[in-house]
C-alpha cells in the first residue's frame, strides 16, 4: 500500500418581528456553541509529503498560538530498532497577518513557514481515522516548548538524555493515549553523523560569536581610551 493511500398593526408586528429576528440569531448561535474543540485538516502537498493542522479554539493565550502544522514525509527512518517519521512542525496563530512568499506565490503566516525538523512516531492511520488520537499527538506531542525541550538537548555534546532531532512517540494504553520515549532511538539519532556535524557547526558559530563579542569589546575600550586621552590633552 502506498503512502497517499494512508491518508481521505405595527407594535404588534414590530414586537412579531423583533421576535423572529432573535430566533433566527439564536438558531444561527447555537450550533457554533455546540462546535468541537478543535479542527483538523488534511491535505496532501505536492510534492507527495501529507500535512496535517489542528486548530485549537480554546488554547490558552499564554501559547502564543493556536494551530499546530505537521508535514510528514514519504520517507521513514530507522532509529535502533524503531521506525519513526520524519517531520517538520510550526506554529502560528490563526489570526496572524498572512504574506505572499516570493518564491511559490503562496499566501501564509511567516510564522507557519518556520519550521523545525523532528524525527516522531506515531500512527498515520489513527491520525487520519481518531480525532482524539489527532488532536494528542498535535497538542501534546508537537507542543512547542516540549519540541524546543528536545531539539536544545539534542544540541548538547555530553547530554545526560540524548536524543538528537526524536521527540518519542503516542500510543495508546487503555482508554487513553500516553507519550513515550525509545532511549535507543534517541541515542541513535544523537549520535549520528548528522547531529555530530551540527554540534560541531554549531561550537564554530558560538566561538566565532565568542571572539567578536571580545573584539567589539576591545574596540570600546580603544575608543574610550582614546576619548580619555583628548580630555586630558585639553585641560592641559
């Protein structure tokens, strides 16, 4: 099976009329009171990759958004003995100001298009099939300051929980849905060449920060000094 096929008198009438005009604004209100929690929706990119976004209408103001977006690529990787998805996730607000992207003519939030690359597991299938199952792996799983938690220890040369780019999975366990985490996998993934070469790309950056930052200092001190030495040329 391939891969898109795992996705699918006048008082009186015044008072008559007044009285329509709040039924029919009551019937119109009740059903978005009766609304879910969330919408989902499905779409298949063209470039074959399945994207999935949640909207929560009751996020808690302090998250800073409200819909979460996942791409899930065609290919899967094997970490240890586990098989996880390969993925990128953002996050933005529904009503955050949309541009037109110059390259694709796209309209979107800039903040939806920055995205962060995860390695995840969980089933296509019920993300499809369970809108419960959707909504804990979009709300809990790829919740922002989690995924942030992860990708930063993964950065970490001597990680006490390595884990490189894999954030664990959903599965189920009775009648709910819990998070795990493979150690195997997460060690496999932070040690792998990839992650290697990015922590040593990024010891450069912060060295090379490191050394400007000493330089711009140096600078100061130079022209303070030689401000200094005016002053003192004057007063003489």
């Amino acid at each position: 099976m391939g891969f898109l096929d795992i996705f699918k008198k006048k008082d009186n009438q015044h008072s008559s009329t007044e009285a329509n005009n709040r039924n029919e604004i009551n019937s119109v209100a009740k059903p978005q009171m009766n609304k879910p929690p969330f919408e989902i929706n499905y779409k298949v990119l063209s470039d074959g990759n399945f994207q999935v976004e949640l909207y929560e209408r009751n996020a808690e103001f302090k998250k800073f958004y409200d819909i979460t977006r996942l791409i899930i690529s065609k290919q899967q990787q094997q970490l240890a003995d586990h098989t996880v998805w390969d993925c990128s996730v953002s996050w933005y607000g529904k009503s955050d100001c949309h541009m037109i992207d110059p390259e694709t003519g796209i309209l979107d939030s800039p903040r939806a298009l920055d995205y962060r690359n995860i390695l995840a597991e969980f089933d296509v299938r019920l993300l499809q099939t369970d809108s419960n199952y959707c909504n804990a792996v979009m709300t809990d799983l790829m919740d922002k300051k989690r995924v942030a938690k992860y990708l930063s220890n993964g950065l970490e040369e001597n990680s006490p929980n390595p884990c490189g780019k894999y954030i664990g999975g959903m599965q189920q366990a009775q009648n709910n849905y819990i998070k795990f985490f493979y150690g195997p996998a997460g060690r496999a993934s932070h040690y792998s060449p990839s992650m290697v070469a990015e922590r040593q790309k990024q010891r450069i950056e912060m060295e090379q920060r490191k050394q400007q930052a000493i330089m711009n200092k140096r600078a100061e001190i130079a022209r303070l000094q030689n401000e200094l030495n005016s002053m003192q040329f004057d007063e003489r």
